[in-house]
C-alpha cells in the first residue's frame, strides 16, 4: 500500500504515521526505546539528523535490518522534501504479540 502524507517540519515518521491512521508499532511511546517503529528511509535519508547511540543501539533488535533502516520516532523531517519511507512487515507471530500482548 502507498500512501501520500503531509508533514510539519520538526515531526517525527512516527508523527506523521500516527496523525494518518498508519499503523506503525511504537511500544515505547516514541521515546527510542524500543525497535518496534523501525522503517526503511528509501528517500531523503541525506535530509535527516544523524543517527545517535540511542538508536543506533535499538535498531541492532529490529527485525529485517538494512543499510537504510532508521527508527521512525528519531528521524525529525527538518527541510521541505520528498520522502519515501517503508515500514517493514513484522514476522505475523511477533505482530500479534505486539497487538494482543504476550500471554
């Protein structure tokens, strides 16, 4: 599915993905505490801060990691561009655990 959305600068993919009903995991709330909002930035990763530590260090849990892959809630839109983003299928099991919970 391809979808088309408008951004303020200074928000977040995760921002963007949240105020368009994009379902993308967050489990942490956005504070780069996890790997569930991992992405794969496929145009304007240029444009985008520079990975921290903090990052860096919960991508290396994310499933499907690439060359391009970011977490959604550190990559803040700073400049007017296109970008192309993907958000990775997750294994179904581990998708279920994380809209149901562990049992």
């Amino acid at each position: 599915m391809n979808v088309t959305c408008e951004a303020l600068l200074g928000e977040s993919f995760l921002d963007v993905a949240l105020a368009h009903n994009i379902d993308l995991q967050h489990n942490c709330g956005g504070v780069c505490a996890c790997s569930t909002c991992h992405v794969k930035v496929k145009q304007g990763m240029e444009r985008l801060p520079e990975m921290e530590d903090d990052e860096a260090d919960q991508l290396d849990e994310a499933e499907g990691l690439a060359l391009e892959s970011r977490l959604g809630c550190q990559c803040k839109i700073l400049e007017d561009t296109d970008y192309i983003v993907e958000i990775p299928q997750l294994n179904p099991a581990i998708a279920k655990l994380f809209h149901e919970g562990a049992h």
